[in-house]
C-alpha cells in the first residue's frame, strides 16, 4: 500500500536493523534494573528479540508484498469487497508462504539470541539455553563433553523444525523469484 512517508519509515527500519545490538544492551540493562523493573524476566528478553526479529520480518515482507500484482486486489473489489476484506480474504492468503518463511527465519534469529540473555537476566530460571550451556564450564575446567551434547540437544528442535516445514519454508522463499 503507498502512503506519505513509506520511504522513510523503510529507512528506520533499516537503520535499526544496521544498528548494533551491543550498543543496545547498557541501556537496557539500566532502563530494565531501574525506573522499569524487569531485570530477570521474561519480559526483559521478549523486548530485544522484538528488536532483533521485527526489521528482518518487515523487509522480508515488504519485497513479498510488493511482488504480489496490485490486479487481485483490484478484482476483489470490483466484485464487492471491501479493502480490509480484500486483503483478508486475497491477499494475506497468497502471502502465507512469504509470512511463513519471515517466522521461521525471526524465530530461528530469536532463538539463537545470547546477548541479551547474558546480559538481562541474572538467574537460570529466566535465562535461555544458550546462556544456560556455558554455565558447564567452570574456571579452570572447559567441559567440551557437555557442551557438545547440549548444543546437540538444543539444536534438535530446529533440525526437526526445519525438515518438518521445509516445503513452506522453500516456497516461501523462492515464490516471487521467478516472475511468468
């Protein structure tokens, strides 16, 4: 959809996806440990990964989007459809391989996240399991036995992720590649 300043949101985006995310975690650390509390939380990680995910799902969209011919819409509302339910009942259907795709690549970004988990949570309850591996290791002992087995085990629910959903992922990928 065209409106005023489509560019220049596009360009935040970006420039928030160019941003490094180290710069992000001292402020966050005092904005989480001060006036808001949520230092050890849940919430506390749920935050960044929103920065982290949401300009790799909006640019991915965007060029989905955009490829997608503005005629199916236009048919929808010659017959009687309203905008809103042309993009309900049209559009967002034809795009379920490309939002498909978006959610499996944000959440694999997500779930690979180790530097706001070190750093914004404190206790191994709110902590995630790529912080909880390199506890194994102690001071002068590195446990490469340990580790290697629960890398192994907290990649296996990506694996299988992976190959159960890899048509959709294929396809959403690849669907505005080749234009006929």
């Amino acid at each position: 959809m065209k409106f005023a300043g489509k560019f220049a949101v596009l360009a935040i985006i970006l420039s928030v996806n160019m941003f490094p995310f180290i710069a992000l975690v001292g402020p966050l650390y005092v904005l989480f440990t001060g006036p808001i509390y949520i230092y050890n939380t849940y919430t506390a990680l749920i935050i960044p990964d929103l920065l982290l995910a949401l300009p790799l799902t909006i640019w991915f969209l965007n060029s989905f989007f955009h490829d997608l011919p503005p005629d199916l819409e236009e048919a929808a509302r010659v017959d009687g459809a309203s905008r809103l339910r042309a993009l309900w009942e049209v559009i967002v259907p034809l795009t379920a391989p490309g939002v498909f795709a978006a959610a499996i690549l944000s959440f694999i970004a997500v779930w690979n996240d180790f530097l706001f988990g070190l750093n914004l949570t404190s206790d191994e309850s709110a902590q995630p399991v790529t912080v909880g591996i390199t506890r194994f290791n102690s001071e002068h002992v590195i446990a490469y036995g340990q580790l290697a087995a629960a890398s192994i085990i907290v990649t296996i629910p990506l694996v299988v992720l992976v190959l159960f959903l890899q048509r959709r992922i294929v396809s959403g990928l690849t669907a505005g590649a080749v234009k006929g």
